[in-house]
C-alpha cells in the first residue's frame, strides 16, 4: 500500500461529492412545496358528492363493516323530499373515522357500493390531541361547488328514489 | 308416538314421524334444502320453487304391493322432472338428491328468476346482513344474470302497511309467509295480493293499516326486506348489534325475547336498545311475539327516566345521596310500627317482590299488590303444575277462557289457544261480549255481567257443555278481569278453582288455574305471599306507604288524594310518575334492560332476564334499594347478589322449592331449528341459549291438602234511571307508563274511550266518535264514544288506564 493511498481515497469520495452537488436534488422543501402522490396513492378519506351536490354516502355502513381497524362508525337516518342528503331513502346522519386508527388500508374504498369513500391525496394528518383524530361527516365530506346545492335541500318530490346507481367496474 | 319413516337424503338415511314434510326430514337430519316460502310452522303451498330436489321412489308391484327387487336393493324410480321438497311428504324408502346436478340447476334457475325484478339495494336494507336471500344467492344462485338490469320491475319502495309495518313492494318475492302468518296463525287476515304476475303486490284491507297486534312477526319471516318495521327502520346494521337474552314484561305470558343493543351517537354516544325480537321458547312463546312486546320498550331509555334519589326539603323535591334518602325512608318506616304499607307492582321482578314482602314482615306492615285483579292465592294452591305447555294441548283437553279476552290481555297466550283448538282441544269460552277467540271456540257462552260465577259453576252440571268438561282428560281455566274488579275477579276465581278442585283437574300438567293478570310477575306476588287490597284509598290514608314501580296518582284520583293523606310517602320507580311528584323520597330503580333477575309468568314459568344496556344514573336494582333501607332499621335482607336472594327465596318460598338460579338457565334442543346461520328456515327468532325457565309446582301438585275457600260474589251494581252499567276492561294499547313513552304506538292507543251498543248509543242520543261526559262514583271525565254490536244493550265499556280510573263495574252517566 502507497504513502498516498488515502489521499486518492479522500479525492475519490470528494470527486462523487462534486458529482451529486451538481445534480438536481431530490428534497422537497415541504411544507412550501409539496411532493405530488401516486394515482393509487391512499390518504386521508373524502366523502364525495354526485354533480348535483346530493350526498353519494346512503350510510349503509358497509365500510364500517369492511374496516379491519374497526375505525369507522356510521349511523343512519331516513332521508326525506323535503329535506334530502342523498338519492334514495337513507343517509348517513353520523359519520366519523378514527384517523388514529385508520391504517389506511383502503377496503372501505373497496367495500362502498356507491364509490362514496375515497382515499384521497391529503396526507396531512396531525392532531394535539385524540378526540380531534376523529374526523366527522363535515371534515370529510366534499365541499359543495355552490350554495343551492348544500345538503340537506329540497328536491321535487320522486325523483330521487334509489341509493345505489348503475356501477361500472371501477378505475384507477 | 307416530310411524316412523325412513328415506335416505343425499345418500343419508333419516329416519322421521310419518307426515314429515321433505325439506323438514332434511332440516332434522343436517342437510339444508334451500326455501323461501316454506316455514315449518305454516302449512306448505309451493310458492317459490327455490326447494327444487330429485325425489325417486321405490317401485312396488302392483299385485303384491312390495318392492320391487334390483341387484339386492328396492329399484327406484325418479320423477322425470325436480319436485319441492316443502310440498312432498316422506315415504318409506324414498331418495332425495338435494345437491345432484339437476337439482342445482334448478335451485340456480329458480334464483335468478327471483332475482329478475328484486332491486338488490342490500346496502340500505334493514334486512341486509340477515338476509335469506342474500344468503341463498350467495350459495346456491348462478353468481350472475342473464337478465338486463334496466328491465326490473319497479314498483313503490316505501309503503306503510300500518304505522308499524312498512313494505318494499320490490323487494317483495310473493313467498306468501306473511299472509299465510296472518290467515293461520294470527288468525287476522288483514293483508293480501292484489294485482298479477311481476305487479304482484302486497296490500293492507284494513283500517287502521295492517290491524294485527302480531303484525311484527311477519318481519322476523320474511325471507327478504319487504316487510320492515317503522321502529327499527335504519336503525343499525344485524351485525352491528349485540345480542342480550330477556323477558317481556308486558303482560303475564312471560315470551322470551333478545334486545339487540348498539352504542349510538343520537343517544349521546350511550348503549341503547336498538330493537326487540323474539327468542325460542317452544313451552311459551314458541317463536313469536307480539307488537306490545316488540315496540314498548321505550319507557327503559327516555328522558323521563330518574337518575338519583332525591329528597322533598320545604316542599320541593331536591337531590340527595343514596344513604340520605334511603335512611329517611327507614326512619320513616320504624315509626310508623303497624301503620307502614307498601304497594308493589308486579313489574318488579321475583328478588325484588321477595325482599319487599321480608321488609314487610319484619316490619310488621303490609304487603299489597297493585292489581285490579283477586284470587291470586288460588293459582298457587290449584295453578297449572310443572309440565304444562299450551303447545301440547290438544284432543282430550278442555280449555276455558272466562271473563277475558285473551287478544288484548295476553295475545300470545291466544295465538297458542288458538292452536292447541285446532290440534283438537275443547276451547269454551265465556264472555259476556264477544271477543276474538270465540272464533275458534267449541261452545261459546254468554252471561249477563254479574253472573259469572254461576256460569263457571253450571260446567259441572250435565249438558253438552258440561259433559265435555267433565269427561275431558285435562282441563285448564284461565280467568280474567274483563268487567270484574277485585272482589269479583276473586270471587270467580274461587269459583273456577272450585270446579277444578272438585272435578279433579289439579296437580298434574295440562291441568289448573291461570290468572290472566295486568302484569308480567303478578303471579310471582301472590306467590310470595302478597294480598290484594280493594280500598287502596282507605289502606294509605294517615299510614307510612313504601311504593315501588306503582304509580296510583296518575290511575285513579282517589288514591291520588288518599296519598296526600298519607303520613309519609317512599317512591321508587325507573322514571317520573305522578307519584314521584308527590313523593317524599323518590328511589331511582334500574329498568329490567339494565339488570338481572327472574319472572314468574301466568303459567308460572320462572324466566330468567339477563342486563342489556349499562345503568342509568345512579339507579340501583329494586331489591338493592328494599335491603339498603332495611340495613338502617337493623334488618339483614341480601342486596348485592341476583342468585343469592332467589337461592333465599327458593329456601323459604314453597313453590319455588328445589330451584336454582343454574337451573332456570338451562335449554333443550327445541323445533324448528331457529336463529342459526340459516336463517331462511325459521325467520330471524333467536335462538334460545339462555334458558328456557323451570315451572313451579302447586300445592295440589305436592300432594297438599287443598281447600278452597268460599268467596261470596259481590252484590251487582244496579244502574238507575238513565244510567249504564259500567265495567272495565283491558285493551293492550293503553295509557299505562310503560306503553306511553313509545310514541311510535300513540295512534293505536288513541284517547278515552266509551264503547257503546249502537241501540244504548241511540237511546242516549249520541254518535260514534262523539266527546261526552262520563261520570261515575264521583268520577268525572271525557271520553270519546265507540260503538260495537258485539256487547249488550245497556252496558257501556270503559277501558283501564285510559285516563278514566274504573276498579270495578259502576253504575255510570253518560251525557
């Protein structure tokens, strides 16, 4: 072994420092810029919405059921034409997830017959304390585009008859 | 015992009684047939098809009648075509295939037929995850359908039959359960088809809608979630629910029944009771229940319910702590030496009625039991012994119903009468109106009010009527109150148990006295050792009165005032009364659903009921409370253990000799085969893993010497000019407080009522439905006027606990 074999040691680590100090890095610098999520990716849930602002949850509690965690607790009511939540005679009154307990597994996507459940792209879940872990109906469910289609609301009378509409096989 | 067939199913031999339906020998054997529209309580008709099986029987020679012979074994010839196992009834030496290819095809077939125009929203569905179809389409169906899913029939998805039973007319599969429930075992065909072919549709005939009182049973059969009931109506998913064993305390009967429970967050996250459905109990209820018992549960979880003990400090009723309160109450109660009376409810369980009667005794006070009813103590010396079942009554038993009408008092006990008559039971029934089981009576007899003792006594003598009694192997009688008060109903009962006494139809099964009573646990009081006092108003006034689960102010405005009388008042209850208004201590009681204990039903049946739903408050258990007081006046009574007041009360109380606690919960395999994972069999009853209770023996059952007492019957009450007769009796939706809070059943119990025959109606110048003024024994009140055929001309009947306090006939003013 050479006199200056450690110092062609130290040149050849310095030489693949310069190397990567000249490449694109790969750190997002969170929170100001954020890391775009895989289309499969699962976050945080959201209740989603028909386009005409009516409820797709019918608070059947097939996720519930589903749920391995048992994170997922839902109650229903009896929807009415004066005041309707969701196409057909049931609504989920109460609707709640233990974010805590949540593993994010996805089969309450699965299980949802009417795709009411998705896991979104939001990731961004922290809490001070346990009970706000518990995200309720109003934290989950979509914001309405505008004002006349907020639910409750009421709809003409027989129009809306029936919880689950025609599926396709899902999408990614 | 009948003949015995053997046949061989799926290669497995069965051996059954001669007459076994198919699919029933199956059932018997382990082997499930797919059905829909067969129940084996319900006569079949083939309806649905879904029990499609081969079926081959062995040829016989038409000249000797025997087998005929192939390679060793009888030669069996198949039917070229399926047969349904619910229609064909076995035969020696018959093959059933249940699961060959064809048989599977066929079953596949007959699903995606059903499932042409069902609309599959089993996601908002109450029946959804108790399903039998959802089951049998995930078992037996072909998996998908050749059917377009945009030619279902669509038809009207929320229908109220009545205000208790709503029907999906999608949902619907035409099995019939239902209407034939109605037709057969109910005996109110109040529904039915209309239209034909996929219109096909149930509808309702009567008004008020679906006018049954077992209207809820056809939920617990339906095969699918057309017919659902308003109570439970999205209540909360099957599985989400948790299942407690109980006993409907709302009449004598004593049926078993489940309370499904769920933590729910419209109840401010607490346990609550979701809905009741009925338990097996093949002795008492079999597997049904009725509306009563299934909706008036409400009282157990309102806001009405008391939640600490409280005080009355200067007037007002303050809170106070548990020593506080129920040292008063001691204090009170050692004053008072001979003066102390205490009037219990037979709501109260067997503990707690034991611990109030030894309170009683030691005290040296009086123990009443608040009843409109006497003769209580007869069904204890000549009641029915251990081993009678309504359910194995039949040819060779006389029946007699007097002085009640069974539908509204007790309807299950009806509904099994009703069949015990039809195996071949002699049902005599005596009224002096017309009731709903005299359809179904052998004799029927008709009495003027005031002669009902006479009417009992006159079956001992010669005639058709009398000669079918006394040449009967068995005999039972059950007595009411329908238009006797205290000291009639006693004096009937003395009579009744006279003739039986006499005849000797005492101390073997099948055989003895029923009292109808108002109440789940009376007979347990009067077992106990309780008396009936007619004045109660006379039996408060200036004493010291220990109340517990009675509320006589809001009965009757007599007791109401002999109350404010009363030297010192003690109240324990599970809610707010108008007698806890009026209370000086008011005692918190836990609600049957929140604890455990034992009834004694009118069979005297010990059942045991087990907690449901955690305590509300600061309640405790009324025998807790009945020993916490008698701590503070140096009387040991145990407070802490269920088990440990029965085994005391097994120990001193005769009839309840050699009973344990263990015992009471013990079960027998029981038919039909209910509440498994095949629900599509018996409905969703559940199964009885909890015991199916343990009769008590009667005084002529241990061999006692028996002596009836003479009761001299009450001088009838003559109505002057311008005067009806009046005379109470008891309808099953009535303003009771353990009804009243389930407002769900409000339109069914409607207001006061004076029910009138439309000739005494016309006399007196009014209409049906007309508000006049009733006044009697200075009783002053409203009530609407109903006008029935079926009663006499001069009579007018009030119901109990109607908001009209009628104990006994009167003499009454209608204006």
């Amino acid at each position: 072994m050479g006199v200056f074999d450690p110092l062609l040691e130290l040149l050849r680590g310095l030489g693949t420092t310069f190397k990567m100090a000249l490449d694109k890095p790969v750190t997002y610098q969170y929170p100001e810029e954020k890391r775009p999520v895989r289309p499969r990716f699962r976050g945080r849930h959201v209740l989603k919405r028909y386009e005409n602002g009516l409820e797709k949850c019918i608070g059947c509690s097939l996720c519930a059921a589903a749920c391995p965690a048992d994170a997922i607790f839902v109650e229903a009511s009896e929807n009415t034409d004066e005041k309707r939540f969701s196409p057909g005679e049931r609504y989920a009154s109460t609707y709640e997830i233990n974010m805590l307990r949540c593993i994010y597994c996805g089969f309450c996507e699965d299980a949802c017959p009417t795709e009411a459940i998705v896991l979104g792209d939001n990731y961004e879940l922290s809490f001070y304390d346990r009970r706000s872990a518990i995200y309720t109906k109003e934290m989950l469910l979509e914001p309405v585009p505008s004002v006349e289609m907020t639910t409750p609301r009421k709809v003409e009378p027989g129009v809306f008859t029936r919880s689950v509409p025609e599926m396709k096989d899902p999408q990614d | 015992m009948a003949k015995q067939v053997t046949l061989t199913i799926d290669g497995k031999q069965v051996t059954v009684p001669e007459g076994t339906l198919v699919a029933d020998a199956a059932k018997m054997a382990g082997i499930d047939i797919p059905v829909f529209c067969h129940h084996p309580k319900l006569e079949p008709v083939g309806m649905c098809r879904m029990c499609l099986v081969e079926i081959g029987r062995p040829v016989r020679d038409r000249a000797t009648g025997q087998f005929v012979m192939e390679n060793g074994a009888p030669k069996i010839q198949f039917m070229p075509k399926l047969e349904t196992a619910c229609t064909n009834k076995v035969e020696e030496g018959m093959v059933v295939l249940t699961r060959s290819q064809k048989a599977v095809e066929g079953q596949k077939g007959t699903i995606e037929f059903l499932l042409t125009s069902h609309p599959l929203d089993c996601p908002i569905c109450d029946k959804g995850g108790e399903c039998p179809l959802q089951n049998l389409t995930v078992a037996y169906g072909p998996g998908k359908s050749r059917f377009l899913y945009d030619e279902k029939m669509h038809l009207d998805k929320q229908v109220p039959l009545g205000e208790l039973i709503w029907l999906d007319r999608e949902r619907c599969i035409q099995c019939a359960r239902c209407i034939r429930f109605q037709n057969e075992i109910a005996g109110d065909p109040v529904i039915g088809f209309d239209e034909r072919g996929r219109a096909t549709q149930i509808v309702s005939f009567s008004d008020p809608g679906f006018d049954s009182v077992f209207s809820g049973n056809t939920t617990d059969i339906c095969p699918v979630g057309a017919l659902t009931t308003s109570d439970f109506r999205f209540g909360a998913r099957p599985w989400e629910l948790q299942a407690h064993a109980s006993i409907c305390t709302q009449c004598p009967v004593g049926c078993n029944t489940t309370l499904n429970t769920r933590r729910e967050a419209k109840s401010g996250g607490r346990i609550v009771v979701k809905r009741v459905m009925p338990r097996q109990n093949e002795d008492v209820n079999e597997i049904w229940i009725c509306d009563k018992g299934r909706f008036a549960y409400h009282y157990t979880e309102g806001k009405q319910r008391l939640t600490r003990p409280m005080i009355r400090k200067d007037g007002k009723l303050t809170r106070a702590s548990w020593d506080a309160a129920t040292k008063l109450a001691a204090e009170n109660f050692q004053k008072a030496k001979k003066n102390f009376v205490i009037l219990a409810s037979g709501r109260l369980s067997n503990e707690d009625l034991f611990n109030l009667k030894s309170l009683a005794e030691h005290a040296d006070g009086k123990a009443y039991i608040y009843s409109h009813m006497g003769g209580g103590e007869l069904t204890s010396l000549v009641g029915v012994g251990e081993g009678t079942n309504f359910g194995s009554m039949g040819a060779g038993t006389t029946i007699v119903v007097v002085a009640s009408d069974l539908y509204e008092e007790a309807p299950v006990w009806y509904l099994r009468i009703k069949q015990a008559a039809a195996r071949g039971a002699n049902l005599i029934v005596m009224n002096a109106r017309e009731t709903k089981l005299d359809r179904y009576a052998s004799f029927t007899v008709r009495y003027a009010y005031g002669d009902e003792v006479k009417a009992v006594s006159d079956l001992a003598k010669k005639g058709k009527i009398g000669d079918t009694f006394l040449k009967s192997e068995n005999a039972v009688i059950l007595y009411g109150s329908d238009g006797l008060g205290v000291s009639g109903s006693a004096a009937l009962a003395s009579a009744c148990a006279k003739l039986l006494h006499d005849n000797g139809f005492t101390g073997r099964p099948n055989n003895g006295l029923i009292g109808v009573w108002g109440r789940a646990n009376d007979q347990g009081a009067w077992e106990m050792g309780f008396e009936v006092e007619e004045d109660l108003a006379k039996a408060f006034k200036g004493k010291t009165v220990y109340i517990a689960g009675a509320d006589p102010v809001a009965d009757d405005p007599k007791l109401a005032k002999a109350l404010e009388g009363a030297e010192f008042v003690a109240v324990q209850d599970v809610m707010t009364t108008a007698t806890t208004e009026i209370a000086d201590v008011v005692l918190p009681a836990q609600a049957f659903t929140e604890r455990e204990g034992t009834l004694t039903s009118g069979e005297r049946r010990v059942q045991r009921f087990y907690p449901a739903v955690p305590v509300t408050g600061e309640a405790k258990a009324d025998f807790a409370i009945t020993s916490q007081i008698a701590r503070h006046m140096g009387i040991v009574l145990e407070g802490t253990s269920v088990s440990a007041v029965f085994d005391i009360l097994a120990a001193s109380v005769k009839s309840f000799e050699g009973l344990t606690y263990a015992r009471l919960a013990e079960v027998r395999p029981q038919w039909p085969i209910v509440g498994r994972s095949d629900l599509y069999y018996g409905g969703t009853t559940y199964e009885n893993t909890q015991g199916m209770g343990a009769q008590l023996s009667a005084a002529a059952g241990r061999g006692e010497k028996v002596s009836i007492p003479k009761v001299e019957k009450e001088a009838l009450v003559r109505p002057k000019e311008k005067e009806l007769l009046a005379v109470p009796v008891t309808k099953l939706y009535d303003r009771g407080t353990t009804i009243l809070p389930s407002e769900l059943l409000h339109e069914r119990i409607g207001e006061a009522k004076v029910i009138l025959h439309p000739e005494t109606a016309k006399s007196l110048g009014v209409e049906e439905d007309q508000k006049v003024s009733v006044s009697f024994n200075g009783v002053n009140g409203e009530a609407a006027v109903k006008l029935t055929d079926t009663i006499s001309v001069g009579v007018a009947l009030i119901p109990r606990s109607m908001g009209l306090a009628i104990r006994e006939p009167v003499a009454v003013k209608v204006k």
